[in-house]
C-alpha cells in the first residue's frame, strides 16, 4: 500500500504546473535556477572531456619518455601531445636549451653554463607550470559560484513561497489547501531546483581539483627531471 502511495504521489508531481502556480518572484527564480543547472551541466561536460585528454595525452608521452629517446625525438613527441602539460615542459625546455647562445657556449666555462641552466630553466619551467595550472583550472570557479549560490537562491524561493502562503491566509481568511498550495509549491520547487544545481557542480568540483592537483604533482617531480637532464646534457657535451 505504501509503494502504492509513494508511487502516485511521484505520478502526481508536474514542475510545469509548479512553475505556472508560482508569483512572479517565484518563477524568476526558477529561471534563474534552472540556467544555474544548465550552465554547470555545460562546465562539466567541457571539464571532463578536458581533463580526459589531458590524461590520455600526458600517459601518451610519459609512455614515449620512458623509452629514453633523444631530446629530438622527445620535442618532437612533445608536439604530438599538444594537451599534455607534460610535454609543454619538455617542449619549452628544449627551445630554451637548443636556441639560446649559453648553452653550448664554451666561453662561458661549464660552472657558469651549469649556473644559468639552473637559474634559467627553473624560472621557465616555474612560469610553465602555473601557466598549466591556469589553464587546468580555467571555469572551476563557475562550478564553486554555483554550488554555493543555487542554494541561497532555492532558500530565497523558499522563504517567498512561505511568504506567500501566509499572505494568501491573511487576505482570504482560510487556510485551507486551495491557498497554500501556490506558495508551498513555489518554495519546494526552489528549494528541489536549488539542489539539483547545487549538488552536481559540487561534487564535480571537487573531483576535477583532486585530478588537477595530482596532474600539477606530476609536473613538479617532471620539472625536477629535466632539470636534472639538463645539468647531465651540459657535462656530457663538456
């Protein structure tokens, strides 16, 4: 009997008429609401696919760095993977390494050429990765705005629909159903329309910054590799 009930009552529920029986007020949150939802649907789409190429790209080239090519082979690599944050370091490393006059400048001597490497590379490969990381978190604010503000707005409606529920008592003089049922309407469906905005962006908010913390890891202990490729190239053409 019970599922009978819970299963009519799911039956019976029409957000178009919840949105039809609400004020102005109400439905101007609703709309408000409903482009939230839409809108980080959108950002998370965008965001996933994103980051999976992100990761399909990175795994590509680490796959290629671990066969121990050449740093042709690697740069050129690097521009097959345009996605990958990865091989935008290796890519900016080589052309500061290949056509600039210090590092293959013998008359600078190897202590001053290790010098400037150190210096050099380090302030490349520092402004690559927070360019990276940029990119990596380009929109994630709009998920967070989102999931904090659609359920201020669901509570607002909330609140309105309440308001006018008392309100339509106190013109009519009757509590009965007929008069509080526009303004309960309106606030549950804020409140329902609030959440579904607000649920989603979250989560996935804060899934997409644990992906692009682990990928913004990844970059530093790569970044410290190729330093350290760099220091071994300079003394082995010594």
């Amino acid at each position: 009997m019970l599922h009978l009930s819970a299963h009519h009552l799911l039956a019976t529920v029409n957000p178009i008429k919840a949105i039809a029986d609400s004020d102005w007020f109400g439905r101007g949150c609703l709309v408000l609401l409903s482009g939230l939802s839409v809108l980080a649907i959108t950002l998370i789409f965008h965001k996933y696919g994103e980051l999976r190429r992100i990761r399909q790209h990175n795994a590509r080239f680490e796959r290629i760095v671990r066969k121990d090519g050449t740093w042709e082979e690697l740069f050129l690599a690097s521009k097959e993977n345009p996605e990958s944050p990865l091989a935008n370091l290796l890519s900016k490393t080589y052309v500061e390494c290949r056509f600039e006059e210090w590092f293959q400048n013998q008359k600078v001597g190897i202590e001053g050429r290790l010098d400037i490497a150190k210096r050099t590379i380090e302030g490349i490969l520092a402004q690559t990765i927070t360019d990276e990381e940029s990119r990596l978190q380009k929109n994630l604010p709009w998920l967070s705005t989102i999931a904090g503000l659609a359920p201020m707005i669901g509570l607002l409606g909330t609140v309105w629909g309440v308001l006018a529920a008392f309100q339509a008592i106190g013109v009519d003089g009757s509590s009965g159903i007929a008069n509080l049922a526009p303004g309960v309407s309106t606030a549950l469906t804020t409140t329902i329309l609030g959440l579904i905005a607000a649920i989603p962006a979250f989560f996935f908010h804060n899934r997409f910054l644990s992906e692009i913390s682990q990928i913004s890891g990844r970059m530093e202990t790569f970044s410290q590799d190729l330093e350290n490729a760099v220091r071994k190239q300079i003394l082995k053409e010594d």
